[in-house]
C-alpha cells in the first residue's frame, strides 16, 4: 500500500469559497491529479469532481495534466499545500466541439433551402423568386463545401480526436459557439446564397478550379494529420507526442496550415468578404493556439524535438 503525504487545501477565492473544503488531507504518493479532484469532491460535497480545480502553490497555475501524479507538481510536496477552487459547472470538451460545428452545418441548410425566398425578396431588383432567381452552381458547389467540412469537423470530434481535458466551463459554450454560429454560419451563409453576390454564376472558371483544388488538398492533409495527431496520446491520455506527418517539417500544427489552405479554396471560389472575415479571425485563434503548442512541445521534450520558427504558417507565422 503506497505512503501518504499530507496537504493543507487552500481555496484559491475567499469571496466564494467551497465552503465544505476540508483543511487538510491525506492523499497516497501516488495519487494523480484526476483522483485528488474526484477525493476534494467527495469530500466537499460537489457532484461532478470536474468542477475542482487545482493549483500549484507556487506558481499559482492550474495541474492541466489529469493524469500527473500530485506529487510530482510543482511546490505541492515542498510547501505541503494545495490550492483549490469550485471552477462552476461543466461541459464535456466533446459535447462542446458538436455544438460548436451543428451551427453553420444548420445555417447552411435553412438559409437556402427554407428561408431564401424570405430574406432575399427585400431586394426585388435582384430577387424575384426561386423560380426566376435561383441558387447558382456556384453557390450549391459553396453550400457542398461547407456541409463537407463542418460533417468531418464532427465525424473527428466524435470518432477521431482524444482530449487532453474532461471538460471546460459551461458558460464558454456561448463564446465558443458564437465564432462559428455567428461568422461561418450567419454570416457566410447569407452573403453566398444572396441574389447577386459574388457566388451566384453558374459558370466555373479557372479560379474556382484552383479553389477547388485547394479546398481537396487542405481538407485530405487536414484529416490525415489528425489521424495521426490522434495515435500520439493513448485513449483517456494526456500525454503528449511528437508530430511526424504531412506538414510537421515545416510548422509546428501542419492541421492549421492546410485548414488555411482549405479556406482559401473556398475564398477564391466564393469571393465573400464574410468567408475571409471568417478565417481572418480564426487564424488570429490558431496563431495563439500554434504558439502555445510550440512551447509545450519545447518544454516536454527539450532537445528531442526538432524546434520550429513558423507555428502554422511558413513564412508568416
């Protein structure tokens, strides 16, 4: 039977404090921090152990690591201490990513297959009715892309992406969900299927081939580096692993990149300031995102890891 160590809990906010937080604890040397949450929770009365959050008492940031051992944190056995807070409700990381693609798969079906004939009559010099002023090729080409792309968003969120966290907090669902429900949804879908925008020909030239071509390209190489992505962190895992695929010898997320490369397809086709708006903004997230795994990747494997000047994009970023 492993040793114990004992702990001072600490909550991280006095103002809302988890009121039934025991003062100290007795923890096995080789608990992880997944269990201590789920034993804080038990004890303090919280339902979903998720809801914990811990802290390291000298640096003071979250254990992210599930799976690590508390021990082994930071500070934690030197100053015996624990710093603990009530995080709010919960919502799986999963659960989440679903929401967070139905929206523009949702928009994309209602906006020209049920509410054209509504919105678009407010210009009658344009519009005059699905008979006389029908979706284009172009637009149904854009009204397929976009299906494509957000069905496999959630095909990989469900069968093929392993995350490193159980949950995250409840309300982030609305933040997270706006970006896509709002720009890749809303908005894109109401400027393609519009009478008169840019989509609306029925004749493919040899741009839209080239953003055809692209479009093919990124999204294979985006599934195949997430297929890979996925086999470097066992089921239930948190560890991390050294991207080798399509890509990874030239930045440090290879999926970002050809994500990009996907949307520029879809720009050229579409000619939609809403599409680039769209992936302006989520290249600002991605940068951060890219980033942050390069430093993670650096720290966890030092010199085994071959480091990278672009994070996503070569080049540029």
């Amino acid at each position: 039977m492993a040793s114990k160590f004992s702990v001072k809990l600490t909550n991280r906010n006095p103002k809302q404090p988890i009121r039934k937080l025991p003062a100290h604890l007795e923890l096995p040397r080789d608990v992880n921090v997944e269990d201590a949450k789920a034993l804080i929770a038990r004890l303090s009365g919280i339902s979903d152990y998720n809801r914990v959050g811990l802290y390291s008492p000298t640096t003071k940031k979250t254990l992210k690591n599930r799976k690590a051992l508390v021990i082994d944190e930071e500070g934690v056995l030197a100053s015996g201490e624990l710093i603990v807070k009530d995080l709010g409700p919960q919502i799986a990381w999963r659960t989440v990513f679903v929401i967070e693609y139905f929206g523009p798969i949702l928009f994309h079906a209602v906006v020209p297959f049920l509410l054209r004939p509504y919105i678009y009559r407010i210009y009658p010099y344009v519009y005059k009715s699905e008979t006389e002023t029908p979706i284009s090729t172009v637009q149904w080409l854009l009204f397929a892309l976009f299906q494509l792309h957000f069905l496999k968003r959630e095909y990989e969120t469900l069968f093929v992406h392993r995350f490193s966290a159980n949950t995250m907090p409840a309300f982030n669902i609305f933040r997270n969900s706006a970006f896509y429900w709002l720009m890749s949804g809303l908005l894109c879908s109401l400027h393609i299927y519009a009478p008169g925008s840019a989509a609306d020909r029925n004749e493919l030239g040899l741009l839209d081939y080239v953003g055809l071509a692209l479009f093919v390209v990124g999204e294979t190489c985006n599934w195949i580096v997430h297929q890979h992505l996925s086999t470097l962190r066992k089921p239930g895992g948190t560890e991390k692993g050294i991207p080798n695929c399509i890509g990874s010898n030239l930045v440090t997320s290879p999926n970002y990149m050809f994500e990009v490369t996907a949307w520029l397809g879809v720009i050229l086709i579409s000619r939609s300031f809403s599409v680039v708006a769209f992936i302006a903004t989520g290249i600002l997230y991605m940068r951060s995102w890219s980033r942050d795994k390069e430093r993670a990747l650096r720290k966890e494997f030092g010199d085994r890891y071959k480091k990278k000047k672009y994070t996503m994009l070569p080049g540029l970023i």
